[in-house]
C-alpha cells in the first residue's frame, strides 16, 4: 500500500480526479501552472506538498501558497535527492502526528496533541501550545482538516480549539 504519493503534472494533464490519494501528497508541478489550478488542489486536500519546478528562481505566488521548496531546472541530482530527504524527514513526523507551519521563513514543528488553540486576529494566525504562542502563516480554513481528524472543534469563524485542553476563556 502506497502511504504517500508523489506526482508530476504539467497544465495540459491536470485533472482534478487524479488526485485521490488522501494521506500524503507530493506534488511537482511545471511553472506553467496557474493559480486556480493550485487554488482547486489545496481545496482538494490542504495538506500537500507543492513543489513547482521551474527555469526561474521567481515564483510569484511561492509564498502565497506555502509551496513547500523550489526545484530549478535544470535539474540537479543533489539537489532533488536533498529534497526528498527532507520530505521523507517530514513525512515521518507527519505519520508521528506531528504538524508543520511555516513561520518567518522558518518551519515549525509540532505535536498536534501539544496544540491548545489556533486563532485568526487581525490577519494574523496564532498557534498557542503549552509553552508559547507562535505567528505562523495561512489562515484557518488551511487547518480545518483538524476538525476532521483530529480533537478540533470550530468554535467561531477565527478560532480553532483542541478539546482535550480546559479552555478557561473562548
């Protein structure tokens, strides 16, 4: 069985039906991909890894997406083996219940059970454990998917709760 897939598509094969695969999706993509394609995949499933492999070192909509890294073309042998790697790192992690945000450039780490609350403020999201609160980018709709599977639970339009967690003020 096949715990995580990894696809490479350009434009004229996209098809939403290919993607059926729900648990771990890597996903390499030409440049030539618009955003609506991409917007129609994260809606799909929101938590995949996008990867656009591109001739340029300017993705204009890199950080809008959170595309998680960046391969040049031409391609070198070091550097796709580094990538994945790393998604093989993260991967496992991911299999660990672990969840990652993306934060400053920087990629954070965490324990879905160490999460108290996600919360949407002033078009900033907020991450609060048991020891900190970190800004992180996206939005909430990105971590609905904890609510599915997880011990989530909307409570308003710009918070996310854990329930295992005494939430003294909403």
């Amino acid at each position: 069985m096949c715990y995580f897939c990894i696809h490479h598509f350009s434009p004229n094969q996209f098809n939403l039906s290919n993607f059926t695969h729900n648990n771990f999706n890597v996903i390499i993509f030409d440049e030539n991909f618009t955003e609506k394609h991409i917007q129609e995949l994260l809606n799909l499933h929101p938590y995949q890894i996008l990867i656009p492999l591109s001739s340029s070192q300017n993705i204009p909509y890199y950080f809008k997406y959170h595309l998680y890294s960046h391969l040049s073309l031409p391609l070198k042998s070091k550097e796709i083996i580094d990538l994945f790697q790393d998604i093989l790192s993260l991967y496992r992690c991911m299999s660990a219940k672990k969840i990652s945000f993306i934060s400053n450039k920087h990629i954070l780490l965490l324990n879905i059970d160490d999460i108290h609350s996600l919360h949407y403020q002033n078009r900033k999201l907020y991450v609060t454990t048991t020891d900190e609160v970190y800004q992180v980018n996206g939005n909430l709709k990105t971590y609905k998917f904890l609510c599915n599977n997880n011990n989530f639970r909307f409570i308003r339009r710009n918070l996310i709760i854990n329930q295992h967690f005494k939430h003294n003020k909403l």
